[in-house]
C-alpha cells in the first residue's frame, strides 16, 4: 500500500489533469463509483454522518492497528468526496490519521468550489473520521 503522502500526491496530480472545474466534478463523481460500500447492516443512524446535507454512513472497522473505513451517500457528488478522504485515509494507524491536516484538500482547490452546505458536510466527515480515530487511539492506550 502507499504512503498517505504518495495517495496525497496521486490525487494531487489527478486533479491537476483537469483545467475546469466541471471536469474535476465529473472526476470526483468517478471516485464515487470506487467507494469502498460499507455493508447494507450499517446503513442505520450510528453511522450517519451529522452535518451533512445528503445522508452519508461512515463504518469503521479496526484490525491489527489499523483503520479501516467503508462508506456510502445517497448523493453521488457526496460518494466521490467521502472517497478523496477514505482512499488516503483507511488503512492508517488512528495516529497517522489523527497527525494528518488534509492539506491535499486544499491543493487541489476543493473547498473553495464547494457550495456552503457541501464544506460544511465534508467539515462533518473529516471530523467524524478523526474522532474514530480518536476513540480507537484511546483503546489502544487504556
């Protein structure tokens, strides 16, 4: 598996492929379609994401150190976003994930071509990422 670092990159360079943002919402709709689906049983209010305009279900799953992440949204612009955070992201000790500031977000210019409601949900899905992160870290150590 790759570095977080490496996927930042890959996606950095993907995005850079693209001269209008149209192109680059068609790209993250395709990442939608690569989203790692979390399992029909999880689709219930534990794991729906609060903050968020469309309904979006994140399920962590936690084995040998490692966090893994699986997710859904009714919406499909929403699928491709949750999956720019959970292709760099999953796979990760709850430290790496925690330590990370997301700055791939930023370069490749997303948040400022997010209607409101949209940043805010991403907002959302960030925070509900570190905070299993945090939960699985604080297991860790007890």
């Amino acid at each position: 598996m790759n570095t977080m670092q490496e996927r930042e990159q890959q996606l950095i360079e993907e995005f850079s492929l693209f001269d209008d943002w149209m192109d680059k919402y068609n790209y993250i709709i395709e990442l939608g379609k690569e989203l790692p689906m979390i399992d029909e049983q999880y689709k219930t209010p534990d794991y729906l994401i609060e903050g968020c305009q469309s309904q979006v279900w994140l399920h962590p799953e936690y084995r040998d150190g490692l966090l893994y992440f699986t997710a859904d949204s009714d919406a499909i612009i929403t699928k491709g976003i949750v999956n720019l955070l959970i292709f760099v992201l999953s796979g990760r000790t709850p430290q790496e994930i925690l330590q990370n500031d997301l700055s791939y977000i930023d370069a490749i210019g997303l948040k400022e071509h997010l209607s409101p409601t949209r940043s805010n949900g991403l907002a959302s899905m960030i925070k509900q990422i570190k905070l299993y992160a945090l939960a699985f870290q604080s297991k860790d150590n007890q």
